[in-house]
C-alpha cells in the first residue's frame, strides 16, 4: 500500500481550517502551521450568508455555530433617523435547512473550527509559518521559521490577505484598497434587534449592525478611508461615538456603550482577485491569498469556505494531484468569485459616487441567485 498523501496547509483562519478537517475526514495526513502563537482572532463579528453556513455544515461545525451565534431570515433598510424603510425577506442562499444569514462574534466561530481542527486528528503548530520551500515533480520541501524541516505532496497557501507563500512561489497579485474604511465595534444587543439594518447615508456611508448572540451585536460604520496614521487607535472609540451621533433607533443605544474600554476596530476595504493562476507546481492558493473583497456583500467568508469545499472535492475524488486538478479547482471557482469581487466593489463604487438611481437591489438579488446554487 502506497502511504497517505500529506498535506501542509498554511494559515489557520476561516480557509484553512475547514480545508484541513475535510482533508483529514478523507485519510490525508495534515499539518496545518499558524503565525498566530495563541491560534486566536482579534475583531468583532462577521456576518455568514446560507452558503457560508452550507460548508460549515458539511465540515461539521454547524449546529456549533448556529448556537453560539444568531441566525436570522430578514434584512431591514432604515433611515438615518431610525425609522424602518422597508424589510425584505432574504434569499436563503444555503437552501431552506439553514437561516438566510447568521451572525456570530470572530472569535467564538474561530474558536469552534479550532476545536474541530484538533478534533480531526491535525497537526497543528503554532507561532511558525513557512520560511522557504522548494519543489520538484514529487512534492516541495519546506523550511519553517523555526528552523523545522518537511517534506509534502502539496502546500495550500490560506494565510491571507498578505499572504507570504504567494510572494515566495511568485505571483505578483497584491491587494489594492477600494478607497472605502469601515469602523466595527462589540456591543450590547439593543432589545428588539433581531436582524441587520442598514442606513445608507448620513454621516458615513453605511451604518450596519448584525445580531451576534442572545446579549450581542456588532455595529460597524463605513466612510471614506483615512490615512494610516490618523485617526489614532487611543481616538477610536471617541471617532466612532462621533460617527454613530449621527443616526436614530438602535444606534443611540449601541452609541453610548461605546467606551474607551470597548475593542473598537478600523481597517480599509480591499480588493484582491489573482487573474492568472491560482498555483504553482504543488503550492496552491485558497481564501484571502487568491481573492478578497468588501464585505458589503457579506461575502468574503462564504468564498474562503467554498474554495476549501472544493478544493476538498476535488484532492479527494481520485484524480491526481497534478496540473490538471489544480488547475480545475481555479476554473471551477473563478466565474464565481469574479462575480463577487466585481459586485462587492462596485456596491462600494456606487456610494461613493454618489450615484442614486442604481440598481442594488436587482444587483444584490442577481447574485444571492446564483450563490444559492452549489459552487
């Protein structure tokens, strides 16, 4: 009998970790290495479409998640002042077993897809990532910073945004801001909210919260991205208290539980899509290291995950590991991560020009549609 196929997953977010059990249900040895010492994630909470929570139900993870977070089948446009515009039923892009949305705090579903890492049998360390590596027909030789040495059938490069493998196997696609910055912060859950509302306009662009529990929420607003160095992070809470002055309803609750205590978070929005392709020889990209986009989609989360399902699919369904099953996994998420990029940024595009006779509801529509199908 010929030894199992191993595999070196680099980066232990959201990508990486839902690879790596679905890898191990299958019998491949994984080691899965993170920068992180503590394996933990800073930031408030993330929203998860029906296809986001479609994945994490096929890894295993949803009953998990669905309790420590909050699901929820509508979205709520309001107005700056509070007043509710309209309520849509949304689209349950996971079909009718899962709610169309659920949101839960950062850490808690990263503390979830932790366990079931550990639990599938996963090597895991920690405070290390890949420091070289190099390859031939068989499999690449790696070199971690901690001076540890292995060799392996296949790398998958999950390690974000600003990813180092992609650099090192020299693909030259960086992410690029979108001009857009978002302020995120945990709070009490007002009584009464039980779903996003959204304002567009008043002083920020967006302003948002999304339940993320029984007693939480997280609350963020999107304005024009600032330079690094300003505001701040000593003036975050205090700029956000500011922002939010500027909305009715809920937010004058959410607003005066922001303190200088609280985890206030700002960041830019950024768009990444790799046009050529997504490996190189036996390393290979998956989530944030191939794609990104603004999240006024949701969606950023939901493409990680779908790209480790089908990755998954296709590493175990008895194709070699070779030219042609990687480069099918690419051809096989590009159109439909193409759509998401393109659509993210051009919502993003639409608001900070200003234009008021677009289509968003017939642009968001059009894509939930096709997000409801299997990628």
């Amino acid at each position: 009998m010929s030894p199992a196929p191993t595999v070196l997953i680099v980066g232990g977010g959201i990508c990486g970790n839902a690879l790596a059990v679905l890898l191990r249900r299958a019998g491949i040895g994984v080691d899965l290495v993170e920068a992180s010492s503590n394996w933990s994630v800073q930031g408030s909470g993330i929203t998860l479409q029906g296809n986001a929570l479609r994945v994490l139900r096929e890894v295993g993870v949803w009953e998990e998640v669905g309790r420590a977070g909050f699901g929820f089948d509508t979205l709520g446009l309001i107005a700056p002042d509070g007043t509710v515009l309209h309520v849509a039923e949304d689209i349950r892009t996971g079909g009718p077993g899962l709610p169309a949305t659920l949101g839960i705090r950062r850490p808690d579903l990263q503390r979830v897809l932790a366990g079931a890492v550990r639990a599938a049998g996963v090597r895991v360390r920690l405070g290390r990532t890949v420091e070289s590596l190099e390859q031939d027909g068989g499999g690449v030789d790696v070199r971690l910073t901690d001076g540890t040495a292995g060799r392996y059938d296949l790398v998958v490069a999950a390690d974000g945004l600003g990813s180092r493998i992609r650099a090192l196997i020299g693909i030259e696609d960086r992410p690029e801001p979108t001009g857009m910055g978002i302020w995120r912060v945990t709070a009490p859950r007002p009584r009464g909210v039980e779903r996003t509302d959204l304002a567009y306009g008043g002083p920020a662009y967006i302003a948002g919260y999304c339940p993320t529990g029984e007693d939480s929420l997280y609350a963020y607003l999107v304005e024009p991205a600032r330079e690094r160095a300003e505001p701040a992070p000593s003036s975050y809470a205090a700029r956000m208290r500011e922002l939010a002055a500027g909305y009715g309803g809920a937010w004058e609750e959410i607003r005066s539980s922001i303190s200088e205590d609280s985890a206030v978070n700002y960041t830019w929005f950024h768009r990444l899509l790799v046009e050529g392709p997504w490996h190189r020889g036996r390393v290979v990209l998956a989530g944030d290291a191939a794609h990104a986009c603004p999240p006024t989609l949701a969606q950023g989360a939901a493409m990680s995950l779908e790209d480790a399902l089908v990755l998954a699919e296709l590493l175990t369904g008895g194709a070699g590991w070779d030219e042609r099953t990687l480069a099918a996994y690419r051809e096989r998420r590009m159109p439909r991560v193409r759509m998401v990029v393109e659509n993210s940024v051009r919502l993003g595009d639409w608001l900070m020009d200003g234009v008021r006779d677009a289509d968003v509801p017939g642009l968001i529509g059009r894509t939930m549609a096709v997000l409801g199908e299997r990628p």
